[in-house]
C-alpha cells in the first residue's frame, strides 16, 4: 500500500526512521542485557561484616517511604546508633535473596554485623528490654534470655555424662532420658525444688548424688542415655 500511494521521499524517509528505531531498540537491549543486577551484598548473608574496618554494623534494608523502614530508622537514629539504609529498590535481587533466607516477606530487614536480627517488632522488643546496645556492641554473651529469645540465638551444651555436666544440663531445665526414662530437676524458690529420677521424685538436695549416679552407670555401660530439651511423646 506504501509503495502504490506515497511518494519515494517519503517511504525513504519513513525507512531511515525505522532504521533509526531499530538501531536504537537494540543499542538499548544491548546495554540492559549486559548491565547485571546489583550484587548482594556479601555482608548481610554472612554471620560477620565482610568489611571489618567499617564502623558501621548496623543495615536497614528497606524502602523508600515505607512506613515500617521509616519507624525502624527513627529508632536508630534515636538511640544514636549509626546505621546505613538500603534501598531494596536499587536491589531487586538483595531483595529476593533476603527474603528466601530469613522467610520474612516484607520489609524491613535489619542485619547487626551481618546477622539477622528480624524486622521492627524485634528490634522495639530489643529497644524495650534495654538491650539493644548490647546487641549492636556485638556482646551476645551478656544478652539476657528474651534477647536470644528474639534474635533467635541458640546455645551448644555439650553431651558428657559427667558429674559437673549432669547438674548444670538438669538445672538449666534440660531433659536426661535414661532407658525411656526422663529424668528432669523442677526449681523452687529458696533452692527448694523437685528432682525425678527412675519415675520416681526425689528431694532437691540430691540432685548431686543421682548425677554422681548416672556418671557411674554410663561409665560401668550399663546405661542408654540421651539428652532432651522437651519431653518424648510415644503414641
């Protein structure tokens, strides 16, 4: 239809136009295809910054405007804790990844030297029990239980049956299972409490014979032990 009805000039014309386009279409697609996404950042996948010299521990991945990023931010900059802000934006793939790590869809994300820390409900659960200093000083040792509680840290104990072990594991709430058998300390005030041992209870001040006991049983091979945090279930 061109060719029968417009002049040569203007189908000339009209053909370096589209030249024109489709030069400019595929400079374009070129350079999109060659610019890759920003990087994550190494750091905030890390359970330690990739920068040690960098003063600055403390990331708030976010967005710009949103409410949550917003409150998180002010709280830092109210403590007077130094922080960076990332725009997530800026980083879709940081985003993604985030996101399947931590399995926290929604912003913001914050990382204290490159370990996850959680969202605003965490951090103003930290600001409240006074220990978000503690947090950003790195001092995870001198956290209170709520404080691990939140930033979800979990403490090793070791499996020995010796004496010392026994009484500090029982004490601190976990479970002795001895051939199907739990045996578990229940605390009272004053140092009163109640031990169970062999499906029977015994009195509080014997909790160091009975782990005396159980040493020597496992010692001798004469005991199937494991170490529980919750009672077993058998249904």
């Amino acid at each position: 239809m061109a060719e029968k009805h417009l002049p040569e000039g203007v189908r000339e014309t009209g053909r370096k136009l589209l030249e024109q386009v489709q030069e400019r279409a595929a400079a374009l697609g070129g350079r999109h295809e060659d610019r890759p996404e920003p990087p994550v950042e190494e750091a905030t996948l890390q359970d330690e910054p990739l920068d040690r010299s960098d003063p600055i521990v403390v990331v708030v991945f976010g967005y710009p405007g949103d409410a949550a990023t917003d409150r998180v931010s002010a709280v830092f900059t109210a403590e007077g804790i130094a922080f960076r802000r990332m725009n997530l934006h800026d980083q879709p793939q940081a985003a993604r990844q985030i996101a399947s790590v931590t399995g926290v869809m929604a912003p913001p994300y914050v990382y204290v030297r490159g370990r996850f820390w959680g969202s605003e409900g965490e951090i103003d659960g930290l600001r409240a029990l006074g220990e978000l200093h503690t947090v950003v000083a790195g001092d995870l040792a001198g956290l209170s239980d709520e404080a691990r509680r939140i930033g979800k840290l979990r403490e090793e104990f070791d499996d020995a049956l010796n004496v010392e072990n026994i009484i500090l594991r029982l004490r601190r709430g976990h479970i002795l299972t001895l051939d199907d058998l739990d045996c578990w300390f229940e605390p009272g005030p004053e140092g009163q409490g109640r031990l169970f041992y062999e499906g029977a209870p015994r009195a509080a001040d014997e909790l160091e014979q009975v782990a005396a006991e159980i040493a020597a049983r496992n010692a001798a091979g004469d005991l199937r032990a494991v170490w529980r945090f919750e009672p077993a279930v058998s249904i």
